[in-house]
C-alpha cells in the first residue's frame, strides 16, 4: 500500500500553538529525510572545499581571521599596561570566536533556505523544515575543526585542562544544535516575508557579538557598567552561556565562567524556546510559502 501526503489550504491548522505538539514528531520526520539531509550536508561541506587550494582549510580560515583581527586590536590597541597579550588570553578569545562564528554563520545561511529551495519548497509532499538541519550540522562541523585546534593548543601550552566537563561537550553540543535550528526556523521564516531579514540579522548579529563575551570578559566590565547592566546583559543575551559552557568544555577554567551546569541549563532553556517559537512559527505560516517564492 502507498501512502501519498496530502495537504489542503482550505482546512490546514493555521495556529502556531496547535504545532508545538506536532514538534515531537520532528525527530521522526529527519529520521525518514536521512539521506535527504545526508545529501545537503555532503552537497554544503564539499562545496566550500572542491576546486580551491586550501581546501578544508577554508573552514578554519575565516574564524582565525577573525580571531587574528580582534586579537591585534584588543591585544595591543586597546592593551592596557605593556607587553603582550598572553597565551591565556589569545585561547579565551579563539573558543570565543569559533562558538559564535558557527553560530552566526548558520544563522545567516538560513535566512534565505527556503527562498534558494523554492523549487523545492514548491512542492507539496517536501519537508521544508527539514531543510534546516544540515545548515546546523554544517555549523557543527565547522566548530568542531576550530575547537580540535584550541583544545589541542590548550594542551600544548599548558593552558588547557580537560576534566569531567569536556566528557559533556555532545551535550553542549545539542544545546547548540537546538539553538541554531531554533533560530534558523525563526529567521527562514521571517525571510520568506520580509526579504530584509538577511540585511537586518547581518546587523543585529554583529552588535550581538560585540555585546557577547568573545573577545572581553565579565570581569573587563565590573566598575564600567552598573551591576544591575551587567545582570541584565547576562540574562538577556543567549549566547552568553553558550560560549562560556564550550570554554568550560574545551579545558578551560571553571572558575571564572559561571557554575557548568547552570550555564549549560540556561542556554538549553534559550535553546528550547527558540525551537519551540521557531518551529511552531514556521510551520504554521509554511502554507503560504509555495505563493511567495
């Protein structure tokens, strides 16, 4: 017996809260796409390698870049007292780095999935919200090249001190996976509607970088912003728990980014209502998608 997908505009659920439930067969539906999502994935990776010189080192590239930059600039510009930033400091900023860079990279690829997948998305039997899970994987992979880099410098300098915390990295790295589905939902979503949102998540990720502990600590900041700012940029800022949970992960000290756990259960709070809005967003809004692209 074949059973064909059916779908009808006149009676479809139109409310986003009736498809929060639907999200605990989300697992199901990737699960039956696998080798749909295995093909993008392979399909993404290969094409940011095949026909250059370096290769996979593209992947590396564009995060070291970055670092190198705001390392010179907040490393020596902006240095208070003489000599050289330290070695310490130098891998605080790299992890910084590679987690938001996998982060905003995924993010901003999302925003337009659906609209370059129209031909896709067109039809009516395709899961068009499955098409986010290989731009997270993806993100996976590239923060996974940078962070074998700085756990392997942390060894080498003496830096790094692996302990029970990098055993959770998996989890840190599902609550990352979540969030960036979550968010790339929300954002492919909006695109389809408002064609800006790309230009505009440019800019609201930079300032989210900039107000993210990635090249600055919490502690660079005591006596220039009131405590209760401070506060309030902590818990209003997901990113926040996320870089330091990976810093924790990576070997590095659990001292001075907060408690593990209650930093991982904070960024898995972000993680799961950025899914849940997501999700729920999209697919009640996906019947109009076959209209507008």
């Amino acid at each position: 017996m074949t059973l064909v997908r059916t779908y009808d505009a006149a009676t479809a659920e139109r409310s986003a809260f009736h498809h929060v439930w639907s999200l605990a067969r989300f697992p199901q539906l990737v699960w039956a796409n696998r080798y749909m999502v295995q093909n993008f994935l392979r399909r993404d990776l290969m094409a940011r390698v095949n026909g250059s010189v370096l290769g996979v080192g593209w992947i590396l590239l564009q995060p070291l870049f970055t670092f190198a930059i705001f390392w010179v600039v907040f490393g020596f510009f902006l240095k208070k007292g003489e000599g050289p930033p330290s070695a310490e400091f130098a891998l605080y900023m790299f992890t910084g780095v590679i987690t938001f860079h996998a982060l905003n990279e995924a993010t901003a690829q999302a925003c337009s999935i659906i609209v370059e997948n129209g031909n896709l998305v067109k039809k009516v039997a395709f899961p068009a919200e499955v098409l986010m899970v290989h731009v997270a994987l993806v993100s996976l992979v590239i923060y996974l090249v940078g962070a074998t880099v700085a756990f392997v410098g942390g060894l080498v300098t003496g830096l790094g001190h692996p302990g029970w915390y990098t055993a959770a990295l998996p989890l840190v790295l599902l609550v990352q996976f979540t969030m960036t589905l979550g968010l790339g939902l929300l954002l492919a979503n909006l695109h389809v509607f408002l064609r800006d949102t790309a230009q505009l998540w440019r800019l609201i990720s930079q300032a989210w970088m900039f107000l993210s502990p990635v090249f600055w600590g919490p502690k660079d900041l005591e006596g220039k912003l009131p405590v209760a700012v401070l506060d309030w940029m902590q818990a209003l800022n997901p990113a926040w728990p996320l870089i330091q949970v990976h810093r924790m992960a990576l070997g590095g000290s659990t001292t001075d980014f907060g408690p593990f756990w209650t930093q991982l259960g904070i960024a898995a709070a972000w993680a799961v209502g950025f899914l849940l809005v997501g999700y729920s967003l999209f697919m009640s809004r996906k019947h109009k998608y076959s209209d507008l692209i």
